[in-house]
C-alpha cells in the first residue's frame, strides 16, 4: 500500500510538475513574441533608416539592420549575437553587454544614406542583460533584427522555476518520508505479529519483542506486551511451581500408602476374602498411576529447569531407536501391528535416558492408539537442514482443533479418555526435545498421526 500511494502522488507531482511548466512557460514565450511582433508589425512597413531607429529608440530595445552583404547600416548592436538559444520557433535569446557610450551609425555601404542620428545609449551600469529577438527579412533583402529586453521576465521565470523544483523536492520529500514511516510501522507490527505467532505456536513465554527505539508508540506497545509476557510467565511458572510442590510433598505419604495398601493386600483374610482382594488391588493399582503421574510432574520440572546437561554425550541415536524398537516388539506382536522403518545411524550429543524414555513414550502412545493389524512408520535421516524423525501411526488421530494441546499437561482428547495414562507422556517428549534445542510438531497424516521432531 506505501508502494501504490508512492507511485500515485509521485505521478501526480509529476504531472503537476509538467503542467505548471509548460503553461508558465507558454506565457511567458506569448508574452515576449506578442511584443516583438508588435514592433515588427509597424517596422516592416518602413525602410528608411532614420525612420526604424526612432522608431525603435527605447532603452528596453536592441535592433541592428544589416544590409545584403551583412554591413550594418543602423542599430545599438554592433554585429549579431554570436551565442543564441531557440526560444520559439523563430525567436532566439541572447545576452549582450551593452556598449559603455553612444555610438553613431556607421554605414559601409556607398549606396545607402546613413541618418545623422545618435543611437541611444544603454545603461552601462547593467553589464549583461537578456534579450528575445527576431529578425526581418525586408524586400530589398535588408535584415533587421528587434530585441525585447526580458531579463525581469526571465529572473521571475527563473524564480517561479526554482520555487516549483522547491514544491516538488517538499513534496516528494513528504511521499519518502511517508513511506518510511510506513516501512518502519509495518515492520514494527510485523515483529509484534511474528513474536505473537512463535509464542503461540511453541509456547516458549520467554520470547521477547525485539525493541529498536523507545520514542515511538508501537515500541511503548511492545514494551508494553513484554511486560505482560513477564507477568504471564512470572504467574505459569507459578503454577507450574505449586504443581511440583504438590507432587514432591505427597511422593512420600502416596509411597507410603501404597506399601501400606501391598501389605493389606497380602493378609491371609483379604486373600480369602475375593472381594475384599479385588477392591485392595484396585486401590494399589490407583496408587501406583497417582506415583507415576507425580514422578512425571516432577522429571519434566527438573528437566525444564536444565538440570540434565551434565549427562550431555555423543551417541548413535539410530542404535537407541532400535534398543526402543526391541522394548516394544512383543507389544506390537500381540496386536499384531505392522513396523515399518528407515533408520539411520546419525550421532547426537544428548542425554541418553532422557532421550530414550522420550522415543518410548512415542511409541507406546503410537501403539497404545493403534488399532490390531494396524501399522507404524519410523523414519530417522539426516538432511541439510538437521535430523528429522517421524514417527506416523493409523490411529484414529487427533481432532485438528485438538493439534496444539496435546503437549499441554493433563490434556487428553475426548477418544482417549477411557484408555490409561495421565496426558503428561507428550509433555515429558516436548521437555526433553526443547532441552537438545529441538522442536516437535504433530499433524494428522494418512491416516493416524504423524509426530515429527528435528534437531538441528
């Protein structure tokens, strides 16, 4: 749009331009032609020397009649300007210096009388001026030359000249520093816009807008929404802080029920009592998913917090795919589910546990949502862009909607509610790719889902 409005008021000052030209200029070149017409029109009806130079003795005036032969018989000026410029067709411009004194006539001619007058003089003070002239060609091929002092004409001329080149500098002026201004906006809301959309998109809060200036209002807004970001932060780690808190204080008490829950389930009178034992087992199971969501909170706190990197070493990360591949092989065997992969053996500096608890809990979640006699694709290659692994399952999927939460805790899609788990599996996969500086996204492939992980 700064581009559109650029070109039309350029185009515009352009034609502005043009047009305030060429009509001043058009008056100015009648103006002038309609003088020395004037002059030429009552000349031309006379040849008598002494006639024409009465005629035509005003200070404002320069005339010079030549004879055939070019022999001046009468005029102000010695000889023709040597230096003209075409200002109409047939009428030049010129500037002379006109003489210090009077001068009188000379004639070379033995034919031709000269008059015994004294041409004026021009006022030596003004050592140059401008002049519009014509010449006319009498029948007796006498030439006579009539000047129109323009230099006032001309200085205005040039005057209004400069003021219009100063009109269209302003305003071109105006139209860059417009479209700079809108450079700079639309770029500034841009940066809000992208920084917005990352954040949206990897929920990273701690993405700040980039500020290149305080003075103006949309670097007073991202300041602004910064600040916001700050609180917002500042109030999710919170959250997430009481979360841990809870989950570190009741690990104790929650072990200490479920050994308590084991001993009463190994009594003699609630093994002989099938009620009772069933109702204890149920209560030890409950206990056991309470422990195991509890130890999930708390690896991805520690892991969000960066404590891993210590553990940080090169390994084959197409090795551990297989060591993963092999934990799951009966599970797929018993449902009978399909494995198809293209691993390579690529080496990546990372933490080995952390890594392989993350692809397992991917590929128990691919079995987990697979249906018997489905099927699951592993890819592992190297591009020039970095390490790319998919992994691709013919589940039901996950509703498009639903896309950008399965990697919030506690989310679970309304399909896999009544199945087992906590909804912090993919939370713990995100933490553990965010801390090896990678990204992970989901999509709905062919079929089911299809979850892939690049690490640059």
């Amino acid at each position: 749009m700064a581009v559109l409005f650029l070109l039309l008021c350029g185009t515009a000052v352009i034609i502005l331009g043009y047009f305030s030209y060429y009509f001043s200029r058009g008056h100015f070149v009648q103006r002038t032609e309609a003088i020395i017409d004037t002059d030429l029109h009552y000349v031309s009806q006379w040849q008598d020397p002494a006639r024409i130079a009465k005629a035509l003795n005003r200070p404002d005036r320069v005339y010079l009649l030549l004879s055939p032969d070019e022999k001046k018989i009468i005029g102000n000026l010695d000889e023709l300007p040597e230096t003209v410029s075409l200002l109409a067709e047939g009428t030049l411009t010129f500037s002379v210096t006109p003489p210090a004194e009077a001068k009188s006539p000379v004639s070379n001619s033995p034919d031709i009388k000269t008059p015994d007058i004294n041409t004026p003089d021009i006022n030596p003070s003004d050592t140059e001026k401008d002049y519009a002239a014509k010449i006319y060609t009498y029948p007796n091929k006498n030439r006579l030359l009539i000047g129109v002092d323009i230099t006032s004409v001309t200085n205005d001329y040039k005057l209004m000249q400069w003021l219009s080149f100063l009109s269209i500098g302003f305003m071109v002026l105006v139209i860059v520093t417009s479209y700079l201004i809108s450079r700079f906006v639309v770029s500034n809301t841009n940066r809000i816009a992208l920084t917005a959309k990352q954040i949206m998109e990897t929920g990273d809060l701690s993405q700040r807008i980039e500020l290149t200036s305080r003075w103006d209002d949309l670097s007073y807004m991202a300041g602004i929404i910064n600040d916001l970001l700050d609180r917002i932060q500042l109030l999710m780690r919170g959250i997430r802080q009481v979360s841990d808190n809870i989950a570190h204080d009741l690990r104790t008490p929650l072990t200490r029920l479920h050994h308590n829950l084991e001993d009463l389930r190994s009594q003699d009178h609630i093994t002989q009592n099938q009620q009772a034992y069933e109702t204890v087992d149920k209560l030890v199971n409950e206990t056991d998913q309470m422990q195991r969501t509890f130890n999930a909170l708390l690896r991805i706190s520690r892991i969000e917090a960066g404590k891993q990197h210590s553990a940080f070493e090169p390994m084959d990360l197409g090795e551990l795919l297989q060591d993963v591949i092999e934990l799951y092989e009966p599970l797929l065997e018993e449902k009978a589910i399909t494995l198809e992969q293209d691993v390579q053996n690529i080496t990546l500096r990372g933490d080995r546990n952390l890594l392989f608890q993350a692809f397992g809990n991917l590929m128990d979640n691919a079995a987990k949502f697979t249906p018997t006699k489905g099927w699951i694709r592993l890819s592992l290659r190297k591009q020039e862009t970095g390490i790319i692994f998919v992994i691709e399952d013919s589940g039901p999927g996950v509703p498009p909607t639903d896309l950008r939460k399965i990697f919030e805790r506690f989310y679970r899609t309304e399909s896999s509610r009544h199945t087992p788990g906590s909804g912090l599996g993919l939370s713990l996969v995100g933490a553990v790719i965010d801390l090896h500086k990678g990204q992970i996204s989901a999509e709905n492939g062919e079929k089911g889902l299809r979850l892939t992980i690049r690490f640059s």
